[in-house]
C-alpha cells in the first residue's frame, strides 16, 4: 500500500508551503549537492571524466540513503518519502496558475509560465503562453510522476532516489553549453536512459485515458521530431489526442529556435482553455496509475 498511500498523499497535500519554508525540500538539497560539485569539480582537464565521477558519487549517495531510509520500521517514512518526491499536485497547480494567469492578462499569464519553463516569455502571446504550459505539463507528468513511481516500484526507495538526483542533475549541468558540455554529459545521458521507459509509458497512459489508440501511429511519427529523445512521448501523446500542436518555435536567450511542430495541422492558437483541459488528462493519467497501485497493495495485504 505504500505507492498508493504515497501518491493519495502528495495529491492531497502537494508541496505545503509552511513546511517548506522552515525545512530545506529534499529536491532543494539535492540541487545544493548538484551546485556544489558543478562549482568544485567543473574545471580544468578532464571534465567529462570528472561528471561521470560526479554521477557515479550522487547514485552511490541517494542509494545508500534510500537504503537506510527503508530499513526504518513501520513504512511510515517511505509513504512520506515517496509523496515528497512525486509531483502531481505541484505539477497540475503551476500548470492551472497558468491558466488562472492568461485569464487575468498576459502579464500575469507570463509572469506564471515563468515559473515552469526555462524559454523568454517576455513577448509570449496568449497561445506561446498555452503551448508552453501545456508541453511542460507532458514532459513532467513523465519526469515528476511516471518516472518516479517506475522507479519506485522496480528499486524502493533506493531507485526512486536514484532516479530523482540523476533527474536534478541533469536539469541543472545537462546542457550543450560550454561549461556543461562535457561536465554534464554523463548526467545527460543517464538521464535519458532511465527515463526512456517511463517517457513512453506516460504516452501510453495518455492514449489510455483519452481512449485514443486510434492515434498510435501518429504519436510514433511525431515524438521523434521532438527536441528530447524522451519528451517527445509524452508531448505527441496528449497533442494528437486533444488535437493541439506542441512543440514548435520558441526563444532561448534572444535567439528564437525553429523546432518543428508536434502534430503540426492541430490547434496553434491555444487558450487558458486548452491548458485548463491538458491539467484534467494529467490527473486522468494519475488516476490510471493509481488504481493498480491500490490493487497490488489489497492483494499483497490479503
């Protein structure tokens, strides 16, 4: 029952700002840990050598922390551990705030996207503002829930801590810059390798709940035309089924990007609507995962 229990709770509760304005979130440590070895160790020769020692330190460190946490008596620790590190509440109220912000004015709306996404939003229209939430609902409905329960239930909480500093570290020295080209290799990689499956079980999901297996070979088409060899899944999954075109042009840094279009004849001109509409698929999907964890639990207390 505990993945059951885990995931009630984080739906439930979400990130609850009194506690974590007193203690540091566990990803906030992670990503002081990240920061840290990204400013001791990413310099000099050899630095591609040094981010695979870097990785192989944080696995060895969230695996054996995983470890004396499920050694604890009671379980109590892994349900809370488990809510902590999923994301679904998290995830579908950034998305709705964005919603709430078009609403209100581009402004607010781009004020609110700022918070997801790493693109400039400073001259987003309603539609860029969309598009943006929308795709980063997809990719982090893999990333922050799919993934993360994967983990879990091949490796407790040894695996799920795994995955979760691989994922951290990938979103802060994961880059083709100059300074994290080589550093951030490994993490990169890694990355993409334990998120393959999840990425395309997340897909799936979407084409579950949606009812949608009509569209199957549409979304193998289109996720390879996709940036990410993972978020491609995801995105083209909930982009054919509600017929919305992701992907696409975007700026970084003053530079716009010309990315082909996710299900380019779909809708371009999304609306609050639309966001509001993808955050009832993510927790469609939530659901779907949900009810086998409840039942492998009742069978496994009977």
């Amino acid at each position: 029952m505990t993945l059951f229990l885990g995931m009630l709770l984080d739906a439930l509760l979400g990130e609850p700002k009194w506690l974590w304005d007193r203690v540091p979130h566990p990803a906030v440590l992670m990503g002081r840990l990240v920061g840290w070895a990204d400013e001791t160790l990413n310099d000099g020769a050899g630095r591609k050598a040094k981010g695979v020692l870097t990785l192989v330190i944080l696995l060895a460190i969230a695996i054996v922390f995983g470890l004396i946490l499920r050694a604890l008596p009671g379980g109590v620790v892994e349900v809370l551990v488990l809510a902590v590190l999923l994301a679904q509440r998290s995830l579908s109220d950034h998305v709705l705030a964005v919603a709430r912000g078009l609403r209100s004015g581009l402004a607010d709306g781009r004020h609110a996207v700022a918070q997801i996404v790493g693109r400039d939003t400073k001259d987003m229209t309603e539609a860029d503002i969309a598009r943006a939430a929308i795709e980063s609902g997809a990719e982090n409905l893999s990333d922050g829930v799919i993934a993360p329960i994967f983990w879990f239930v091949l490796g407790g909480l040894p695996g799920l801590l795994a995955y979760k500093i691989t994922n951290t570290a990938d979103s802060m020295i994961g880059y083709r810059t100059d300074r994290h080209a080589d550093f951030g290799w490994a993490a990169a990689r890694f990355d993409d390798l334990l998120s393959w499956v999840p990425a395309r079980i997340t897909g799936a999901l979407i084409l579950l709940v949606t009812l949608r297996f009509d569209i199957f070979d549409r979304v193998v088409d289109d996720a390879p035309l996709h940036r990410s060899p993972n978020a491609g899944w995801p995105e083209a999954a909930l982009a054919h089924a509600e017929n919305f075109a992701l992907s696409g042009p975007r700026v970084y840094d003053g530079t716009l990007q010309d990315y082909p279009y996710v299900n380019d004849t779909g809708i371009k001109e999304l609306n609050a609507d639309h966001v509001t509409q993808s955050v009832w698929i993510l927790w469609r999907v939530w659901g779907a995962a949900l009810v086998p964890a409840l039942l492998v639990g009742l069978f496994l207390l009977a």
